[in-house]
C-alpha cells in the first residue's frame, strides 16, 4: 500500500438541497482509501445543470433519490490525480496517475439500473466539490493526456451524454469505430445531427458529430451564442429560436424535407414537440434534458396529437439517456484523442467561487462548459 501524510483537512462544498445562497463551506476528516479504493485529489471541477437543481431542491424526478437530510457535497465532474492506493487496488492504478470521476460509480457496462443511479455522485452520494476524494478503482476513467485539467473535467456528464445520445444505440466500438478503421468513410457522413442549446451537452454534441462527419444543425436564443458555434466549432446551419420560434420548419427547409436522423433533445416541454415535427423517417430523439419545462402545456385548440401517433408516423425511436457506462466514456475518450477534440470551457472560477459558479451556470449565460479551479 502506498501511504499520503493525513495531515490535512478536506475543504468541501456543502448543501441541503435548500437554495443556492444556502451553500456553505466546510471541511472534513482526510479520508483513507480502503479495499479496492484510491484517495484523489482533485484538481478541477465542471458544472452541469443537474448541480442546480439539487442545489436548489429541485431533482426530485427520480423517486428513489429521496433527500438528505444531511449536508450533502454537490457536483459529479472530477479531474484529479490519485495521491494514495488502498489495498489490492485495481493494478492499473498508481500514484500520480490523472483520471476523471465516472458519473454512476457501479454502471460500468450495459443499460443503467435503479442500483447504479444510487450509486450517483453529487446526489445522493456525496459529490466532487472538494479538495480530496476517496473513489472506488472502477469509478475512474484515465485522462487523455493532450486535455488540460480544465477542458478534461468536462467530459464525465456532458460529453459521456452526448456521446450516448449520438452513439448509444451502437455496441461498444461499434460502426463509428469500424468505419474510421477502415478509412471508409466518417460513420455520421451525409447524417444531419441538430442540436438544441449551446449548453454543456450541445456544444459537446456539436464537437463530436462535426468530427464524426456529420452535417450539423444548432439552436440558441443569442446571436453571439451562434456565431460562436459556427465560426469556432463549425456549425453547418444556426437557428435563433427566438427570432425563428418555429425553428423545426427551418430543420425541414435545410434537410429538403427529409428532416434530422439525430436530434439531441435538451429542452422537454418546449421542445420535443417541435423535434417530433422535424424529425426523418426512422430517426432518433435522444432524450437528454428539460432546460424548457418538465411539465407539457396544452397544444393549440387545447390539445395536442398523442405521442404515441406522433412517434408512429415517422417510425421514431425516442430514447432517454442518462450518461453512460465506464466502458463507453473509455471509448469516447478514444474518439476524442483520435480527434484532439478540446472541450469548449466558458469560464473557470476559483474554488472559493463554488457558489457563485454554479449560480452563473444556472443563469444560462454560459457557452460549453463552466468550471471550478479545486486546487
């Protein structure tokens, strides 16, 4: 075993899932890893939109993740380096080593179960939003080295999602990889991918089918917003949904009529509908966020046509993600070193700042990914 001086104090986020002014901080013991365990110490941190909602009392769709009743630390996005093994650690492991922190600790292959999502961090495990970290040695992923600790914490939740919601319905290593092999052809070549936002997952998205090929299509309410995507990542076609409310008859008009094969479905109640009506022949909705609402309102005329007839009549496969497993994040960082693709970091605030970061995340302000500087 190799042994850490525990002569420091873990600083740590705290919440009770009661607001975001009632976040504090605080510390704790240094832990010790145990069996099969490593102490991390974490270097970065990234936001997703799921830490606002915790933080704020607000995740509360999944019945089985009842609330705390105590502090609970937030976040689920770690790039650290391991500081100390426990015994019999995973061999692979040493110290100094850079990794990242896998979303569901337990899902390391296949379809995500009641157990894994217990198994979440940042709810109802404790999260990352902390100095040092004990994870099991199956809870982490190694870092490709070309990322910077900042752009490398981005990835566990937003790229891991938009990964699955691209490339999820393939097994691991499937046709993308297959392809590219071969020098055949990029797999999304002649594929229209939209997506919706320039949060996180979006912008991720974006990267990944711009890479893969694909012809891509993006949203946002701000002009700035889209001409960043276009001039810096390669947008093929931008739509303000603001200025263009009825953005899907825009997709229809780009795609010939064919409309999209892949849509990333970020919005929910102000969205999906919209998506279904621009959706191709045999396409997928991956079913990623609720950024618009998780309620649905009433269509015209006070009713709308059932889902099940709208998902029928163009044969769509409507499908939720929630992240992935160890072995496709693993995959997907070999897509990315292939690629050299940089997550795209909007901002980076001081570890002192966790409060004031994930307020600026929560305002929607944001383009890609926003970050915590740990240490």
């Amino acid at each position: 075993m190799v042994t850490f001086t525990q002569t420091k104090e873990v600083q740590q986020w705290h919440t009770l899932e009661d607001g975001f002014d009632n976040l504090t901080r605080g510390t704790a013991p240094m832990p010790t890893p145990g069996q099969d365990e490593v102490l991390v110490e974490i270097k970065a941190v990234s936001l997703n939109y799921r830490d606002t909602e915790v933080t704020n009392g607000e995740y509360n769709h999944h019945k089985t993740l009842s609330k705390r009743s105590t502090p609970l630390v937030p976040c689920s996005d770690a790039l650290g380096v391991i500081v100390a093994l426990g015994p019999n650690a995973d061999s692979t492991w040493s110290v100094g080593d850079r990794v990242l922190s896998t979303f569901s600790q337990s899902h390391l292959t296949g379809q995500i179960t009641a157990q894994d999502l217990a198994s979440g961090l940042g709810k109802p495990l404790d999260g990352v939003l902390q100095t040092y970290r004990v994870f099991p040695s199956t809870g982490l992923v190694r870092v490709p080295e070309y990322l910077t600790d900042e752009e490398a914490s981005c990835l566990p939740i937003a790229a891991v999602t938009a990964w699955m919601a691209i490339f999820g319905m393939e097994p691991p290593f499937g046709t993308w990889a297959a392809k590219e092999e071969e020098g055949k052809q990029q797999p999304l070549k002649g594929k229209t991918v939209v997506l919706e936002g320039t949060g996180g997952v979006a912008v991720a998205g974006l990267q990944i089918a711009k890479a893969a090929g694909a012809r891509t299509i993006i949203t946002s309410s701000s002009d700035e917003k889209l001409r960043r995507a276009k001039e810096e990542l390669g947008a093929d076609y931008v739509v303000n949904y603001k200025t263009t409310p009825g953005w899907e008859e825009k997709v229809m008009e780009i795609t010939e009529g064919n409309g999209a094969d892949i849509i990333l479905e970020t919005g929910g109640a102000g969205t999906l509908y919209k998506a279904l009506d621009c959706i191709a022949f045999g396409g997928l909705i991956s079913c990623i966020g609720y950024t618009s609402g998780k309620e649905d309102k009433e269509g015209e005329g006070g009713s709308r046509m059932n889902m099940n007839l709208l998902v029928l009549r163009r044969n769509v496969t409507l499908k939720g993600i929630i992240n992935g497993p160890r072995d496709r994040f693993e995959e997907m960082c070999e897509f990315y070193e292939r690629h050299q693709i940089r997550p795209v970091v909007d901002r980076v605030f001081g570890f002192e700042e966790g409060k004031e970061a994930i307020k600026y995340l929560r305002s929607g302000s944001h383009f890609g990914k926003v970050v915590v500087k740990v240490q």
